[in-house]
C-alpha cells in the first residue's frame, strides 16, 4: 500500500512540473537551444528605449539597423519569442538578450534605427544588416561571434576602425579609416571596402581576408 502510494505522489509530482514548464531544450551539434511552447501568432512590438550610442545583441534572427533617424526599435516574430526577449538601454548601450540559459534565435526579427553607432556587438545571430547614412565617429568597434552573414552597408568613417570576428561565415564591410585592426579566427570570408591607411591584422585566416579599395 505503501509502495502505491509513493508511486502516485511521484506521478502527481512529474505532472505539475511538466504542466509548469513552457520550454524544451534541445540539441543541434554543440549548440543547445530552447524551443519555446506559447502563442505562435505572429506580431510586431515597438519598444519604448531611451537614445542609445552602440548596440549589445544576442540570439535574434536577423537585425536590421537602419543609421538615420532617431533611436528606435521594434521586434517581430511569434508571440512566444518576441515576449521571451529582454530589451533595455543603459548607459548609452542597447541590449538585446533572451531570457533563458540557452538562449534561441528563432523567429525573432529585430529593427533599429539610430542616428549614429560607435560600436555593434553581436552573438549567436543569424543575419545583420547596417544601411542607411554613413556612420562618422572618432573610433568604431564592431565584435561578431557566431554569425552567418554580416553586411555592413553603411560606409564607417574614423580615425580607428576595430573588428574583431569569431565563428562568422561571411562578413562584408565598408570603412574609410586612418587606421584598421581586425582580429579574426574560424572565419570562412570577410571582405573589407573602402580607403584604409594603416592597417594591423591578428589571429588566423588571412588567407581569407579580401581587402578592396574604393
């Protein structure tokens, strides 16, 4: 009797914590990911932020970022995803995170717009995307980790252009500069246009590296 007992509290208990979990994780290779189960109607939120100088973006789908007007951001996707992602402003710094430990990119499309960068920071991304006006700053930073596509459009005009590559499939970008660092290590292809006068490169894949001047 006993036995039986202790065999149903068990079950009841498994039950309650399978009803109170709205979240699956799973495995693709190395990388862990978290399927979300929610409302999958597709929407699209504007988010109030204060003005913001740089961006600090983790695990979207694609980020749009228009250089133009004033400061805005807006993100669409399902419902589950797009109520899943943490965004604020502190310091001049936008940040975008997903509220989980394994964080997902999926269905999550972010826009921002701003009159002017000085740094993008992305990680775990699908596609980024940078049109609009020049972006004219005394030093421009921009770090990639694990992104597929990177298109920098919007030609970086300053003293000092920083790019620091890691884990990113291609990446194209426009700087007229007096001075270029680029760090990059398990990259397939970044090519680099525009007007550099000194330039320093680190870690590996210079093979890789295409430098074009316009």
């Amino acid at each position: 009797m006993r036995r039986k007992i202790f065999i149903f509290t068990i079950s009841i208990l498994v039950l309650v914590s399978c009803s109170n979990k709205n979240t699956k994780l799973v495995t693709y290779g190395k990388e862990k990911e978290e399927i979300i189960s929610g409302d999958t109607s597709e929407v699209k939120e504007n988010k109030e932020v204060a003005d913001f100088k740089s961006v600090n973006i983790t695990s979207v789908s694609t980020v749009d970022i228009k250089i133009g007007p004033a400061c805005s951001v807006s993100v669409d996707g399902q419902k589950a995803y797009v109520d899943a992602q943490h965004i604020f402003t502190d310091n001049g710094v936008l940040t975008v995170l997903f509220n989980s430990d394994n964080p997902v990119k999926r269905n999550t499309h972010l826009n921002i717009t701003a009159p002017s960068l000085d740094a993008i920071n992305l990680s775990r991304c699908g596609i980024l995307t940078v049109h609009g006006n020049d972006i004219n700053v005394k030093t421009f930073s921009l770090y990639l980790d694990k992104i597929n596509i990177a298109k920098i459009n919007s030609k970086i005009i300053s003293d000092r252009t920083i790019i620091k590559t890691h884990n990113t499939m291609y990446s194209s970008i426009m700087t007229d500069c007096n001075d270029l660092l680029l760090s990059t290590s398990h990259i397939i292809h970044i090519q680099i246009l525009g007007k550099v006068k000194h330039y320093k490169c680190f870690g590996g894949g210079k093979s890789k590296i295409d430098m074009k001047k316009t």
